[in-house]
C-alpha cells in the first residue's frame, strides 16, 4: 500500500518516526511496515513497529518515510522526484480528497508527499511506478490504535490492482505477522481489496483498498487487541471508516 498508506500527517518538528525507541514526540511506535505507503504513529508509546515492508503514509499516511523531515532536509514537491518526502500542504489537491472528519473527530494529523525510491516503492516499481504521490489523514483511537485515510495517486497513472499486490505482498514477507489473509471483499455497497494480519498476537492490522473518484482510495485500521477488545469491535471500526471515506465529497 499507506498508509500506507498506500506518508504520515501534521508531524511534529524531526517526528518522522524514523528515530529510535524512546524518542521524545514520536515513539517510534509506528505500524509502517505493511507497505511503504502508509504509516499510523501512535506517540507516547512504545509498542514495537510492524517490520516488514511499510515504511508511509500513508511513509504515505501516513503514506510514506519522512526521512527528509527527521533529517530537517527542505523538501520541494515540484522538484525533480529523487528523495522520498513529505509535509503538510505539499499536495493541496490531494490533501482535499481526505474526509475532514471521522466519528466525529478531525485527523489527529495530515499531510501529503512522494515516494520515489525503489525500496519504497516496493511492487510498484515493477509497474514503471517511478513517483507515488499520496495523502493521509491519521486518526488516533487509542494509544496503539488508530485509523489512517489515504489516498494514492502517480504522474503515470495508478491502477488498484497493483495496490492491492503492494499490500498484500508486503503483508506476507513482513515479519511479526501471522494469519495473513488477502482478497475481494464487498464492505458498505463498495468493492474492495482487503488484507488482514495479526501482529505479534497483540494488533490486529486491516488495509482496504479500491479505486476512488479521483485517485487510490486506502484506509488502514491498527487495533490494539487489548484496547478494542475483539476482532468483532476491530471490524466495526474498519467498516466505519470506509463507509465515510466511501461517501465523503469534497467541498
């Protein structure tokens, strides 16, 4: 996928999640290894990251590494696509293609950026996918729980498709991750792609994917098995959260 995701919203200064442990700000707790797209940062805590092949968004939710931001580089959106990046406002359009509220809350954060190295490209660059744009929207639920809205989009143009092989390939080579299921799935009248894992038997991991109006539509949803409760509980909120993305219209 963000995340994906498939870069990470309204960080912090230096808070790309890309330092170690005990950081202050960040924490590093971050579920960013289901694909390098999207990322869900939980601060405060210090649950150990999903390791694998995300590092969103959203790296991109989000969706996408923010290595350039941690490492307090300048990162030019208009620029020739060479280094990974992302900010708040970089990709206004994309921005505007995120809901402005879920159960009621605003994300927690927001921002939008680019892939454009193979390693975070993952699968896609077997598609001639040489620059991924995307945009995230981060909710938290919880202190190792959240929901990540993203959207994913390239210059070449983007199929769902080959999102749903990013996050499903990445998923299964990930390590800490067990119980990996992958297919069609039909959630609120939409037709998506989901993946499902379970991470070190504590969170449960969802990643849905379908084409939206105007771009990749992604929505991540990390649910701490001791704060949600149940696979059940988890499920609720995944479908909450694709029926608002699913319906929401840009103003």
């Amino acid at each position: 996928m963000t995340a994906a995701m498939v870069g990470r919203v309204g960080a912090p200064p230096r808070d790309g999640c890309t330092r170690c442990p005990k950081a202050p700000q960040c924490g590093c707790n971050v579920l960013r290894r289901i694909g390098r797209i999207i990322e869900i940062v939980f601060p405060g805590s210090h649950r150990r990251p999903l390791a694998g092949a995300l590092r969103v968004a959203i790296a991109v939710v989000f969706v996408a590494t923010a290595a350039s931001a941690c490492a307090g580089a300048k990162f030019d959106p208009s620029g020739p696509c060479t280094a990974d990046g992302r900010a708040p406002g970089a990709y206004p359009e994309l921005e505007h293609l995120i809901p402005d509220r879920f159960d009621s809350a605003a994300p927690t954060v927001l921002d939008s950026g680019r892939n454009c190295a193979a390693t975070s490209l993952g699968s896609l660059a077997s598609h001639q996918i040489g620059e991924l744009r995307f945009a995230g929207g981060q909710w938290h639920l919880g202190d190792r729980s959240g929901v990540t809205m993203a959207v994913l989009t390239s210059p070449t143009g983007l199929d769902a498709g080959w999102v749903d092989e990013f996050y499903e390939s990445s998923a299964r080579v990930a390590n800490h991750t067990e119980n990996v299921s992958a297919g069609p799935a039909r959630i609120g009248g939409v037709d998506v792609f989901r993946v499902e894992t379970l991470n070190d038997q504590t969170s449960f991991q969802t990643v849905v994917v379908w084409a939206g109006k105007a771009a990749i539509d992604v929505v991540i949803v990390a649910s701490d098995v001791n704060e949600v409760g149940s696979r059940a509980a988890h499920d609720q909120i995944v479908d909450r959260a694709v029926a608002d993305f699913a319906s929401f219209s840009p103003g």
